[in-house]
C-alpha cells in the first residue's frame, strides 16, 4: 500500500506509512501507537510556544466569531490594520509599510518583485539579484533562483539566470570580512548597472547549513548597496521573533533594511502567513496614476484574521513572558553542551540564540541519528550533514537537558 499524500523532503519510493501525532502539548509530540517525543526542532522552527497555547487557541476562536477570512481586495479587517502597526512598532526604524501573504516563500518572491519593480518605476529596470553562498531562500521559482542549494533545487538548476552568490565571512568575529567585502565589491562592479538587491538571512543561514557569520559584513556590505541604489533584503523568515537572542537579526545591524520578510514564528506554528515590511523610499516607488506602477501582487489568504490574530497574540505573549531572556538561558546551556562534545567525526559546532548545530564530515556519519532520538525521547531530524536543535523557548530546563543529552550519547 502506497501513502496518498505526498511528502516534502522524501524519496517516497517504498514509503508506504509515516508516524502519526495524535496529539501535542506543550514542547511533547505523542505519537499514536508509539512514545511521546520532545520536540526539539519546533516543526521547522515556527513552534516558539510550544503546542496547544491557551491563550493562543482562545484568540483564534474569539476571531472565529466575528470574521474568519475576507479578501484584502478593496475592504480590509482590524486583525491585518493591528498586527501591521505592531510590526511596525517593534521592527527596526523607518520599516512603515506592510505587505501580507501566506508563507515564507511568498513572502520572499513579493520582496524580490517589490525590488526589481522598484527599478523599473524609477525607470531604471534591473533584474540582477546578489545573495549569499550557501544560502536558501525558498522552494518557489524566484527564490529557487537566488538560493544556492543544489541539493533542493538541482532538476531546475539549468532555468536559473540573473543572480550572483557572495562568499559570508563565517565566523563571528570573523577574520574574512575584508576577504567577502572585496568580493561583493567586486559582483557589483561586474553588474552594477543591472544588480536590483542583495538578499541575505541576517547573521544565521538556516538550511544551507546554519552558518553563522559576523554582522559587521551586513553593515559594511549596506554602505557599498547604498553607493549602487541597491536594496538590502533580509530574509528573517527563520532568524525572526528571537531565534538568534534578538527580537529580529536586524537588531544586530546598525542600520535598516530596506525590506524585510518574516514568517514562520510569526504565527508560531499555527498558520502559514508572512509579512513583507518595506521602506518609505521603497513604497513611495510604487505610487503613481496607474497600476503599471502598483505592486499587482494578491494572494487570496492575505491579511487572514485568524493568522494576524494569532500573530498578534503570539507577540504579545513574547513580550509578556520576557522570552529575549529565555532565549539566553538556552544559549548558555546548548553552549556548555556543545563544548563538551567532542569527537572525530565532527566539523565544527555552532551555536547562536535558541539554535545549536554539529556538523560532521560525510552524512553517513549521521545514519541512524533520528532512530537514536526517537528511541531517547527526542524528535530531531538531521538533514545533509547536520544535527541541529532549535528548540521551542517554553522548553524546560529538563527537556532541553534531554535533547542535549542526545546529542552527547550519539557521538560518545
């Protein structure tokens, strides 16, 4: 017998079955006719309150009750008014315009159409994208395209035109700023007149193998976009909402900028959405006395009531709760941890935030992990050649202890 549905991220060839979760609380996944897991990857690093939140669950049903969707085509409701003047008001400075859609992926192919179009209603068309090595972006086509992930996105790799990868100076401090400011100095030159943005995942690159590199490249690599007329997009799809011990990577940075798309704890975990924040300079582009000017994009779920109300409890629960100092206690602990792993099979380890990752040489290196958690009571999924933790921040300190002590039996 053969699944009917299709999985993400699978070779379902003698894929017949898959675990269910029957049921999710707090940080723990039960699974039916199996054990409870500790969910240490918070399902793709969007669960930041854990499962099955109270006071989240009641802001959906409360908004049940008045409107559950209605198109942003011509009317509007007060969930998207809110939660676009919230993000607003916790965002880096001067980011006053918000634009909604319905996954990260999207979220980034209306950053990227915003900024070349910016070009074009200038009547400077440029349609050259740069971004970072390693980097990933999403599975939709603009975003395929100005990623750098084989591994996804090889069968359409012979379609892709129009971007250059920037060499990140990993390491944070770094020694290899100047090495990758060169570099992008360099990219620019080469397609100056044609180069609409430089897109990068601020500080922590996520599935291209959570590396993370020193902010100063981002601050020094602005000045030089500036120079150019070309945005800065940073895609905190991931590094959002604290991932990274920051409200948003961005605060990191001594400048803002000019458009910044956010989404999967934005909802924590309970609705796909995503916002794309812009700039004055780059909405004021867009105004004119025609559509040929507007931005004609329009996914039928944005500004949804029920994602923005569970947005705007999810943020509101962040602040409440003090998470940013959470966040650091979990640092300090998957720190520690790390420290004391030590084996030949390992390449390097990292850590920033509620994020930790090991990597090691080859991925066979690897084989049999998920089965080793699986068995100790943690859900963790390694991919390529890492083994990585980004944890839901009410994870208590004896779950968290847990996960880590999964990774030190693995490679002991």
């Amino acid at each position: 017998m053969h699944t009917k549905v299709w999985y993400p991220y699978q070779q379902m060839q003698g894929r017949d079955q898959f675990p269910i979760v029957e049921k999710a609380q707090g940080c723990i996944l039960s699974i039916k006719d199996g054990p409870n897991l500790i969910d240490a990857i918070s399902s793709w690093w969007c669960v930041i309150h854990g499962y099955n939140h109270p006071e989240i669950n009641k802001a959906i049903t409360d908004q049940l009750q008045s409107v559950s969707h209605v198109m942003m085509g011509g009317i509007t409701n007060q969930a998207a008014e809110d939660l676009a003047q919230k993000l607003i008001s916790i965002s880096p400075e001067g980011l006053n315009h918000v634009f909604f859609s319905d996954s990260g992926s999207v979220g980034i192919e209306v950053a990227l159409k915003m900024a070349i179009q910016y070009h074009s209603n200038k009547r400077q068309p440029r349609k050259h994208i740069l971004s970072l090595n390693k980097s990933y972006h999403g599975d939709t086509f603009k975003t395929m395209e100005v990623g750098d992930d084989p591994c996804y996105h090889g069968a359409f790799i012979d379609l892709f035109d129009n971007r250059s990868y920037i060499k990140a100076p990993y390491g944070w401090p770094s020694d290899e700023i100047e090495s990758s400011i060169i570099e992008l100095r360099r990219e620019i030159e080469k397609h100056k007149d044609n180069i609409a943005a430089f897109i990068v995942e601020p500080l922590l690159q996520g599935a291209g193998g959570f590396r993370i590199y020193d902010p100063e490249f981002l601050n020094q690599a602005y000045s030089i976009c500036k120079e150019y007329d070309i945005l800065m997009i940073f895609d905190e799809v991931a590094t959002g909402f604290g991932r990274t011990g920051k409200m948003f990577a961005a605060d990191y940075c001594n400048f803002t900028p000019d458009i910044m798309v956010l989404s999967k704890a934005l909802t924590a975990g309970y609705i796909g959405h995503a916002a794309t924040l812009a700039t004055d300079n780059v909405f004021s582009s867009f105004n004119g006395n025609s559509d040929a000017n507007a931005l004609m994009h329009g996914p039928t779920f944005s500004g949804n009531p029920l994602a923005c109300s569970t947005a705007l409890k999810s943020i509101e629960i962040f602040e409440k709760e003090g998470y940013i100092a959470r966040i650091k206690e979990i640092e300090s602990k998957i720190k520690t941890t790390l420290q004391q792993i030590n084996h030949p099979n390992i390449k390097a380890k990292r850590f920033l935030g509620a994020c930790g990752v090991i990597e090691v040489y080859e991925d066979r290196q690897l084989d049999g992990f998920q089965q080793h958690a699986w068995d100790q009571g943690v859900w963790m999924r390694p991919f390529e050649e890492y083994v990585y933790l980004m944890p839901p921040y009410i994870i208590s300190d004896d779950q968290l202890d847990k996960i880590l002590q999964c990774l030190k039996t693995w490679f002991e």
